[in-house]
C-alpha cells in the first residue's frame, strides 16, 4: 500500500510528520488527546468529539480491527485522527474492517507515524490548540469557522422511540453515545430520543417518568438559549445528566463554566465519591468544568470531585430529584465503577412513578 507523506500542523507554529490515512483529504478541527489503552473504535464514534482532531497516547491503534458491534453512532463526527503506529494486521474474531478502512469508509482523515507523546508534551504545554491534517505544511488557519454549534450538527433530527416494559425516559440528545441508550434498554426502560432543541411543553406531551440530559460536543454556554427549558424540564421531572448534560444542568440554575488548558479524555480517571470517601475510576470526555465558586450551596451539593485537579465531577439538587455526573456511567470504553448511577437512577424513576408503566 502507497502511503502518502502528511502533516499535521499546529496554529502555534509546530508541525509534526507522518503519513496519511483514512480519507487523506485536509481536515482543521481542535487537536486533543485521549489516554485510553483500549476501545479507539467507541471512540472515533463518539459524537462528543465533533470538529476534534483526537491524538491517541496509546501507540499501537488497529490491533484489534474494527467490529460491527462497537459505534457509538452511525456517522462519525470527528475532524480527524492521530496515531503513532497503525497496525494493518487485526487479530480478532470479530473483526470485520482495518481500522485505517474504517476512517476511509467515515470520510475521516487520519496521520499515522507521528511523535505523539512529543505531540501530547506540547499541547499540556501550549493548552489545547486548532491544527491541520494536510499533505503540506502550507496551511491556512484564517478560514476556521469559529461559530459552529456541533450539538446542532450531531443532534438527532426526529423523536425516535424504543419501547419497553419498564420507566419511560426522555434522552435529550446533545449527541448521546448508543452505549447510554444500551444501559436505559438493558434495564428494561422504554426510551424516547428527542433533539436537543426540544421544549418542555414537547417533553410534557411525551409524559415520561424521568429525563436524562446527554453528553455531547462543545461549549455548553452556547445553548445559552435553551437554558430557561432545561430548567423548566428538571423541576418538572426525575433528571440524571452525563457529561455536557451536567454542565447544562448547572448553567440553568445559574452556574458557570470554564474550559480546561487540555481537558479530561480517557479510561483512567479518578473521581471521589464525598459522601463515601471512595475513589471511583470513569471514564470522561470534555474540555468544559463547572467552576466551584458559581455553585449555590443553598441549590446543590457536589457529589463526586477529581482526584488529580479537584474539579467539581457531580452534582445533586437539594429539593428536586436532579443528579449529574461529568463522567460516562455507561463507561464504554472504559471501567464499570460507576455503573451503578444509571441503575440508580432507573430504580428511582420506576419507584417515583411505579403505578404509571405497567405493561401495555
């Protein structure tokens, strides 16, 4: 296989060489980096990573090819994909595609070969910056687009509805991962996808027993416009958000949030658990933090904090049934610690509306 020379440049002057694969076309987007040892396949599919560019710090990536299983959605959202060595060579029983196939067949480009922990090294020093994937290091920064609303871009268009046995929840998709729509149905909960533009008076007519705001990309301060109806949402019904839902959940009740220098990606991360003292290992994807000094304790006690840098990774409403996490519960890739929040959070919403689900 002819592969071609490629670049990836930083808007900070840096350029790092390899060789071009998957779509090979040039690609800018927000260069970040995940430390996770396994699950690369869950996460170049995870809509959370729209108009990113995500460096892998672990160096051998394709290893165990692709599997028809593991999509996190059906269309990739990511700019591109940087790797230090590509195997070409799956050992899997499940494998049905190289992982460098899989980027081509997504429209993804990707650079493989790079100096990634050089690369790593230099966005901890530099905070997280724009780069391009190209076949030359003439590149231009000037024509990025710097108002895109990813959320609007990964966001599902139509209500979808997955019936059950169990509690009707709402997943209000920011661009939820399939694996949070996995959990709900494994635990016999019928589930109603709704964009995330949808109003409370949509979610009202839907009459469900609980509200899971989602994860997804970007800046959450940019749905500044939908803050009034998530408010309205979680006073109305039991709501669990994950990630971007956490820190929507936050900002409606009139926090604030602040971007990371290189934010928190990967399959490692400590998190206590206040009320315990346990540390719990998550799995996280965001660049955005609630920041402690907007909380109202008077509204919400934190819940769960990081180990490594204390930023705030939970919350519960002190009158209302409203809980958030800034990690993955669901955790795919990445460890179970903490599954048990959306078992939690379904034994709470079957007990607030028990009479409500019988079978139909």
């Amino acid at each position: 296989m002819f592969l071609e020379q490629g670049y990836l440049t930083l808007e900070t002057g840096e350029v790092f060489e390899g060789v071009l694969i998957g779509a090979g076309k040039e690609s800018l987007g927000e260069v970040v980096f995940n430390t996770s040892m396994t699950g690369y396949q869950e996460i170049i599919t995870d809509p959370s990573y729209a108009g990113q560019i995500i460096t892998f710090c672990y160096p051998i990536i394709g290893n165990y090819g692709i599997n028809a299983l593991d999509d996190e959605s059906i269309t990739p959202a990511l700019a591109g994909v940087v790797i230090g060595d590509l195997c070409e060579t799956p050992s899997h029983y499940q494998s049905i595609q190289k992982f460098s196939e899989k980027l081509a067949s997504a429209g993804v480009t990707g650079i493989a070969g790079v100096d990634t922990r050089l690369l790593v090294k230099t966005i901890r020093s530099r905070g997280t910056v724009k780069g391009i994937v190209s076949h030359s290091k003439d590149v231009d920064f000037s024509q990025q687009d710097k108002e895109t609303l990813w959320v609007d871009k990964v966001s599902t268009k139509k209500t979808q509805y997955f019936h059950n046995r169990g509690p009707h929840v709402v997943l209000i998709d920011y661009g939820y991962k399939k694996s949070i729509l996995s959990a709900l149905l494994a635990e016999d909960c019928s589930v109603t996808v709704v964009p995330y533009s949808t109003p409370f008076e949509k979610i009202q007519a839907l009459d469900p027993d609980g509200v899971l705001l989602s994860n997804g990309p970007g800046d959450p301060a940019a749905l500044k416009k939908w803050f009034p109806e998530i408010k309205k949402i979680t006073m109305k019904y039991p709501s669990l958000g994950i990630c971007l839902g956490h820190q929507l959940i936050a900002l409606s009740y009139g926090a604030k949030t602040t971007k990371l220098a290189y934010g928190h990606r990967g399959g490692n991360h400590p998190v206590k658990e206040l009320e315990t003292g346990k540390v719990k290992i998550t799995a996280q994807n965001h660049s955005y933090v609630v920041m402690d000094d907007s909380i109202d304790g008077k509204i919400f006690d934190i819940t769960y904090r990081n180990v490594n840098d204390q930023s705030i990774e939970g919350l519960k409403h002190k009158v209302y049934p409203i809980q958030t996490v800034q990690f993955h519960p669901e955790a795919h890739p990445g460890p179970s610690d903490t599954e048990y929040i959306l078992k939690e959070f379904v034994k709470r919403i079957a007990s607030l509306g028990e009479t409500r689900y019988a079978v139909k």
